[in-house]
C-alpha cells in the first residue's frame, strides 16, 4: 500500500507538473505571438495564436478576432471574427466581450443588435474595460439597447474616466457642462476636459479652450485658450480652427493677424463650417488677409447660406443688391434678406422694410416695411426705430394696425409676410 500510496503521489505529482509545463507553452506561445504582432509580423502572429486558440484559449481567441477583423496575416472576415470573440467572450474575456459588442453595433459579421451589443458591453464594463465602460456609457446617453438614463450614463462614463479614458473624459466633461446626469459644474467640466485635452484629445482641447475665453470654471485666460485651440486646430478640429481665427482677427490672447485668421478660417471653412465660411467670404470682400475678390467672396457666402448661416445670407443679399462679384438683382437680394430675415436677422429685416418702403422689390408696401422696420426695431438699433417711427406717420389706422399686427403674431423661423390688405387701399391718416 505503501507504495501504491507514493506511486499516486508522484503520479499526480506528474500531471501538476505537466499541466504547469504546459501552461508555461501557452503563455510563451501568447507572449510570442504577441511580439509579432507588436512588430506587425503577422505571419509569426497567426502561427501562435492559431493552435491555442484552436485548444481554447481565450486570450489567443480574442487575437485571432482582432486579425480577422482587421485583415492583419490573412483575409479580412467579419463572420470569422465574430466567432473568434464570442469563443473568448463566452470564457469571460473582457475584450472580446467589448468587441463583440462593438460588432453587434455595427452590425460587422453579426445581425445589428443593441440589446445585444448592450449586454456584451455590461459583462466587459463589469470586468473594468474602459472602452466597454465608455460605450456603455455612451448607449445609456442615446437610450439605444438600453432605456435612456442620464445617471448610468454618467456613472459609466466616469468609470472609464477614472482609468484614463479620454472619450470618456471629455463626454463626462461636456455632462457637467450641461447638468444632465449629473449637477452643473463648470469647474469638473474644466477638470475633466484637462485630463483629456493632456492625452491629445482634440476635442477637450477645443473645449478648453473656450472655457479659458470664456473664465466659466477656469480663471479668464486669452492666452491659454489660444494655446488650447490652437493645438486642437492643429489636429484639424474645424470649430477650434474656426475659433482660433476669429482669436486672431480681433488680437484676443494672440497679436492681431489678419493672415493668421484667414489661415484658420480656410482650414475650417473647407471642412465645411458654415461660420468660417461666411467669415472667408468677409475677408475676401473686405481685402483682409488675403487680396479683395468679389467673386470668391461670393463663392464662400454662397456656401455657408446655403448651409442657412444668417450672416453669410443677408451678406450674399448685399452683393446681389449691390452688383459685386454677380449681376445686380434686387429679387436675388430680397430673397437672401429673407431667409437671413426668418432667423430674426435685424439688418436684413431692416433691408427688406427699406426695399417695400421705396419699391426696390416689386410694389411699394408701407404696411410691410413698417412691419420690417419693427421687427428690425428690437435690436434696439436707433435707425431701425427711426425708420419704424417715420413710415407710421404714413399710414392710415388701420394699416398700422394690420402691421402692428403681423408683427405681434410673427415669431423666429416662420414664414415672414409678401402682401398686406389694408396697402395701398385705405387713405393716408391726417
């Protein structure tokens, strides 16, 4: 019995010994394969990943996902990535998990599932992945696989911030900004988009930035928000591009530089920002910063008041108006005032009352320019009220009512009014 006894220990003894060797394998297949990868030989990746992942091992399964997800060492495949990570995931590996959630967002080489993707994310964000945290994070926000809850949404996201995230610190930040979630707090905001704005993150650098401009959470810096925006402009963020142009053109933290302004503009402007664009088109009419050019001038209103920017509109009304870089068209220009006019614009809406007051835009209308002439009025413009306060004296009671009237009734993003019907029947009051 003796030595049965002892020829089990030893037998035993073996396996430890052979399972311990063989889990030294496995780790120094991974750790291997993960050299390879890091050094982007991928042919060497696959070749360790592929047998522990066969003899399932989760870590070597979730590598295997990411290389067919990416196309890295052989053809891209969403189906076989998918399957390489719900292998992992269903063994609890936390970044397969937060993979494959990120897949069934998508929809990549799975059906689109946010109930799905939600519950992978969970599992992950419970595990402490950070980008699954985020995301959770995120889907909370929206109420999208998941109802609509500000307060997970900040607890998630603060999870993630707390490890470093910077997605994550900047959405946490732009919740204190707003007070959802959480309460207003300018100065977590500011905080938090710090953390970020350090680790390169563009967009807490632009919202930095303004905050410095601003002094909302933060001691009013000019020269710190230039430096913060600047930057994030030179990561192509269009909003601090556009920003840190209009930095220079009025010399706020930086030295007024016409040419530095018309640089940035331009950058944001051919992303497509509507206010840098209106913004080239002034510099290009004005001269500054660049040679005076009507046409292109123009050509960037035109862009931005397509885009339904005000400034840009009532601008590409005056050129029409004035002939400059187009043929003068006083229909062209009546129409841009009044779409700059339904944004409750004051110089286009004292435009329009100066164009039916002398009849530039079809037949004169004192009911509508007085109308026009009110609206514009609000802006506490001394101009516009003199103008209101002379067409009054030319109407009759009852078109001064009708335009008192129209005016009353009349609230921003509606149609503005092209005929009246008191005009021009009834008679001048004495």
């Amino acid at each position: 019995m003796q030595w049965v006894f002892e020829d089990n220990i030893m037998k035993g003894y073996s396996w430890v010994l052979l399972l311990a060797v063989a889990s030294m394998n496995c780790f120094a297949g991974f750790d291997e394969g993960s050299a390879a990868y890091e050094a982007k030989d991928y042919t060497t990746a696959l070749s360790e990943f592929l047998p522990l992942a066969s003899d399932g091992d989760a870590k070597s399964q979730a590598k295997l996902g990411v290389m067919y997800y990416n196309g890295e060492g052989l053809p891209q495949n969403y189906s076989q990535a998918a399957s390489w990570y719900r292998k992992a995931a269903e063994q609890g590996n936390a970044e397969a998990q937060s993979y494959l959630g990120d897949m069934h967002i998508k929809g990549d080489g799975v059906a689109q599932d946010y109930g799905k993707a939600a519950s992978w994310f969970s599992k992950a964000a419970e595990q402490g992945d950070s980008s699954a945290q985020y995301n959770l994070g995120l889907m909370y926000i929206k109420g999208i696989g998941v109802p609509k809850d500000y307060s997970q949404a900040a607890s998630w996201y603060r999870k993630a911030a707390e490890q470093g995230n910077a997605f994550a610190q900047t959405n946490l930040g732009l919740m204190y900004i707003k007070g959802i979630g959480v309460p207003k707090d300018y100065s977590q905001a500011a905080s938090w988009f710090q953390k970020s704005a350090e680790q390169g993150d563009n967009r807490s650098q632009y919202l930095l930035g303004l905050m410095f401009n601003s002094g909302e959470g933060v001691e009013q810096d000019y020269g710190k928000g230039a430096s913060w925006l600047t930057k994030s402009a030179e990561q192509g963020n269009a909003f601090a591009q556009f920003n840190l142009g209009d930095m220079y053109i009025k010399g706020d933290g930086v030295s007024k530089d016409d040419n530095q302004a018309f640089h940035w503009f331009r950058k944001s402007a051919e992303q497509g920002n509507a206010e840098a664009q209106s913004y080239l088109g002034f510099m290009y009419n004005r001269g500054r910063g660049v040679p005076q050019n009507y046409s292109q001038a123009t050509d960037w209103f035109r862009k931005a008041a397509e885009q339904g920017d005000a400034y840009a509109q009532y601008n590409l009304g005056l050129m029409y108006f004035n002939g400059e870089g187009l043929p003068q068209n006083y229909s062209q220009a009546a129409s841009w005032f009044r779409k700059a006019g339904t944004q409750g614009h004051s110089d286009s809406l004292n435009n329009l009352g100066l164009g039916y007051e002398f009849g530039q835009y079809g037949a004169k209308n004192l009911v509508l320019a007085h109308f026009f002439y009110n609206l514009a009025a609000v802006s506490g413009d001394k101009q516009n009220k003199e103008n209101r306060d002379r067409i009054t004296l030319q109407l009759t009671s009852a078109q001064l009512n009708e335009a008192q009237e129209l005016a009353s009734k009349w609230v921003i993003n509606q149609p503005l009014p092209t005929f009246t019907k008191t005009y021009p029947s009834a008679k001048k009051r004495k």
